[in-house]
C-alpha cells in the first residue's frame, strides 16, 4: 500500500539471521529505538523517560523481550520500560519524531503570525507551555529543527 511504512529493517534482519543460521539455532529480533537528544545523549541513556522495546509476540519472543528488559532494570524503574509488539516499537520511534517536528513546526507558525500581528512569541510559547496538557518543550520558534535523526524520520 503506497504511503504506508514497511517493516524493512526488522524483516530484514530475520532474512539475513534465518538463511545464515546453522540447525537448531533460533533467534529473537527485537526492536529497542533510542530516544537519545543531542547535547543530552549520555544523561538521556543513564536516565531515560522511557525505554522502549518491541517483539514477536509469541513465548520465545516475550522470553526475549524479558530477558532485554531485565537488562534495563538494572537502573531503570519497571515502569519506565515499555513492552510492546515488534512493528508498535518500531513506528513508536518514527510517531515520536514526527510529534515533536509537528510542535516545531506549529510553534514557528504562530512566529510568523506575531509578526504580522505585533505579538510576542515568546511570550506566546510562555503562556501555552504553562499548559499542562502541552508543556513547555519544543515551543521556541527557529529557523527550523535539527538531529539526523528528526529530520531522516519525518521525510
């Protein structure tokens, strides 16, 4: 179907790990997206909001899912880790990306608006970040927004 994302990368993988395995080898792919920011990244890792992590939803690839989270919970409250199916891990990353873009781009909107209008964005993003359903982040206006990341996930 044209304009929906396909499961490439962890499709992909399976191939390449299913036609190289020898009998009696199995294996899990699982989905584990960083939400590292820049300037930020080290604290982002140590301290992460959330970590997130995809897989099969079938027993072996719950098991493994488990056994990444177990991982994480050496420094990570249970609560901060997201399980979920391999394809909902994967899309959460993109969904992320395009969210904050959006908030990027409504926020230098409204720039050009107060423009025409005298008003002060700063002042604007003040006032609706105070908003607890919004918050303060993303809202100052720029040229645009930065991160490989940001900019290779919305295209």
């Amino acid at each position: 179907e044209p304009g929906v994302p396909r499961r490439w990368a962890s499709d992909a993988v399976k191939r390449v790990l299913a036609s190289s395995a020898q009998d009696g080898v199995t294996f899990q792919v699982l989905s584990n997206p960083e939400f590292l920011a820049e300037g930020t990244a080290m604290d982002d890792l140590q301290n992460p909001a959330r970590v997130l992590i995809g897989g099969e939803q079938t027993p072996e690839g719950l098991a493994a899912v488990e056994t990444l989270a177990s991982v994480y919970a050496q420094w990570i409250a249970r609560p901060q880790i997201i399980t979920t199916n391999l394809w909902s891990s994967e899309l959460s990353k993109l969904v992320a990306n395009a969210v904050l873009a959006q908030r990027v781009s409504s926020i230098n909107s409204i720039s050009a608006l107060c423009e025409a209008t005298d008003a002060d964005v700063s002042e604007i993003s003040r006032a609706i970040g105070s908003d607890p359903r919004i918050g303060p982040k993303f809202l100052n206006a720029s040229v645009g927004f930065g991160g490989a990341c940001f900019q290779k996930d919305i295209l």
